[in-house]
C-alpha cells in the first residue's frame, strides 16, 4: 500500500536514537514527583532506556480508582528533563490532553488501547495534532480489529504527521489465559507484511500482566523482528498504583534486557545462506505436497457428500469426527506434533469439508 510510504523511521526522530530495537521504558503511571525522579534516574543508569514514560492520565475500568495525577504530573516529566538525557512519552486521548501536554514539551505521545478502539476519538485527537511536529505511537485496539489499528494510524497520518509507530500490546481475551492479553502474534506479523518500513514496538508488560512472563515474550518480539520495546518499570512496584503486578524495578528491567538475545535480520554469511537455502527449498516442496493432499482430500469430502446427499444422512457424522479427532491426535503425538496443533489443524480442515458438503446438499 502505497499510503505509509513517507513514514519516518523512529532512528530519525530524536539525536539520540540511533540504533534498534529502541526502548521505551517507565511506570504504568505517574504517582509523586519522588516515585517518577527516582525511577528516571535508576532507569537511566542502566544506559538502556531511550524513552522514559509514565501515565498522568490513567484509562481504568471502573470509576473510583487512581485515575492519574493529571497535569502536575507533567511537571515532574519536565524535571526528568532536565535530570536525565531521557525523552518522555505520555498517554493522550483528548484533544485537552494533547493541547496540556503539548505546553510542557513532552517529546512523544502514545495512544492508549482503548482510545485506538474509538474512531470518533482518534478523529478527534488527530485533528488536534494538524500541524504538530510530534512522535504519536498508537497501540492496538482492544479487539484483534486489524482494520481499526491500520484506520487510527491513518487518522494521524491524514493529519500530516509523520513520526508514527504502532505498539503491539495483546488483545482482551475473553476466556481466562495464561496472560492479561492474548499476543495473536499473528496480526502483527499481518501489519507488517501489509506495510515493511512501518515501525512496530510490542509492549510485553501489558499483554503478560505478570513480570515473570516479560522476558519470554520479549525475546519472541525481537525475534520477530520488533523495532523496539516498551517495558512498565517502577522503582517500588509492590506499591504502584495502577498495573502492580506487571512492572519490573529497574534493576530487574536492566537483567530482562541483558538477558535478551538481539539476533541480526538477515544474514550475508555465506555458509549461512548455502545452508539455509536447500532447507528452504524442501518447504516450498513440502507446503507444495501438502497442498496437493489437501486438495484431494476435499474431492473424496466431496463425494461422500454427493454418496450422503443421495441416501439423505446428515452431514455431520459425529462418532466419525470424533474417532478421527482421537485417532489423528494420537498419531499426531507420535510424530511429534503437539495435541493442540493437530487439533486446531484439523477443526479447520472439518469446518471448509462441512462446507463443501453444505454445497453438495444445497445444490441438490
Ligand atoms: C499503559 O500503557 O499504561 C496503558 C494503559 O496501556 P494500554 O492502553 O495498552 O492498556
Ligand atoms: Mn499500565
């Protein structure tokens, strides 16, 4: 797409950011002038924090809770200013946020989540932004909506501004997980495949919601080639006010990343490259096989769907399904395939064979 072509890459934005992937790192919010200086400067002795950010005005569920220090907040931002090398980056959602935040020269803004899910809102927000020269990072939507993500960036860029990144932070799940927020490494991988130079961070500390996890999730965005990172710390996050669970002490995030393996986008090392391109090839062999077999598969669905239109039997033929549930999970396993994969392979391969069958019947 022809659209994000003029998009500046994040090494360009600011002096000091030259390298990937860039970190971004801070409490969830901004809760006293103490708690934000001293969690700047801790963060700033570790040399790996390029963006320091902190919430002063806070999203939450339900009313009643800590909803941010508001503007004073941003005067202590100003003093990590001038106390550290750090940029800042707050969160806005109103036209009123931006135009406050824009009087204390806060040097990047993010958009939160919930605020990307709202056209209305992001119209609004990026007709406050015409004409501001102004980073804006904008997470994804709550929903795995991958349309609504690219519709908000395009809101800002409509807008004239150029300096954007989109932040990868999970999506509600609505059964219980394992974490606050299902990654879906897909749609990200999607968003870049639609547009290559389009920067792209992942915020692991808000699709985990529990420190321990960080690190793990981390390493999967580097290795999916992420720009940068955006990491919730806090110099005492047992008493944080909002996001306790996921945030590292600066100290822990200094480890998180020393434990991080940055591994190249490409290699130009000839053995490399001779290696890798016959394992290739046997892929491309293999998808190509797969395809065939699959193809030939749905013929026979096929015409047992003609056999059992014929004799009037229903389509779904539940013992069946399940025998071939059990059976091909088990060989699965065997193969050394996991239970979950063969299982989500084969719901798909039964819904497009219902399908087809469907067809059959209706035609006749
Ligand atoms: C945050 O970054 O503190 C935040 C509220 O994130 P999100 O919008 O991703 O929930
Ligand atoms: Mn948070």
């Amino acid at each position: 797409m022809e659209i994000f072509k003029d998009i500046i890459p994040i090494n360009k934005w600011f002096d000091n950011i030259s390298e990937y992937p860039i970190i971004i790192a801070g409490p969830c919010s901004a809760e006293t002038e103490e708690q934000v200086l001293r969690t700047a400067i801790e963060l700033e002795h570790t040399h790996k924090v390029n963006i320091f950010r902190a919430g002063v005005w806070k999203p939450r569920t339900r009313p009643g809770t800590f909803e941010g220090v508001g503007e004073k907040g941003l005067e202590w931002l100003n003093r990590v200013k001038e106390e550290t090398n750090l940029l800042v980056a707050i969160e806005v959602a109103t036209p009123e946020h931006v135009a406050i935040a824009l009087k204390y020269n806060i040097d990047v803004f993010w958009i939160g989540a919930r605020t990307t899910s709202n056209p209305f809102s992001m119209q609004e927000l990026a007709k406050s932004l015409v004409g501001v020269d102004i980073p804006v990072l904008v997470k994804n939507p709550i929903n795995p909506d991958i349309n609504l993500w690219i519709g908000a960036i395009e809101r800002l860029y409509n807008a004239g501004i150029r300096k954007l990144a989109a932040v990868h932070r999970g999506f509600y799940p609505f059964e219980k997980t394992q974490m606050r927020n299902i990654p879906k490494w897909e749609i990200p991988i999607e968003f870049k495949t639609k547009f290559h130079n389009f920067p792209i961070l992942c915020d692991p500390s808000h699709i985990t919601g529990k420190k321990e996890l960080i690190q793990e999730v981390s390493q999967k965005a580097l290795d999916l080639n992420f720009n940068g990172l955006m990491i919730e710390s806090h110099c005492n996050p047992k008493e944080a006010l909002s996001d306790a669970a996921q945030q590292l002490t600066p100290k822990e995030f200094n480890l998180l990343i020393d434990n991080l393996v940055f591994r190249k986008t490409i290699s130009y090392n000839s053995n490399f490259v001779s290696k890798l391109e016959p394992l290739r090839e046997q892929i491309d062999s293999i998808d190509h096989q797969l395809l065939e077999l699959l193809s030939q598969r749905m013929n026979i669905v096929e015409e047992i769907g003609e056999y059992k239109s014929k004799n009037e039997v229903t389509i779904l033929q539940l013992r069946r399904w399940e025998k071939i549930i059990k059976t091909r999970i088990s060989a699965g396993i065997n193969l050394g395939l996991s239970e979950d994969f063969v299982k989500k392979l084969l719901q798909l391969i039964h819904k497009e064979s219902i399908q087809k069958q469907t067809e059959v019947m209706n035609k006749k």
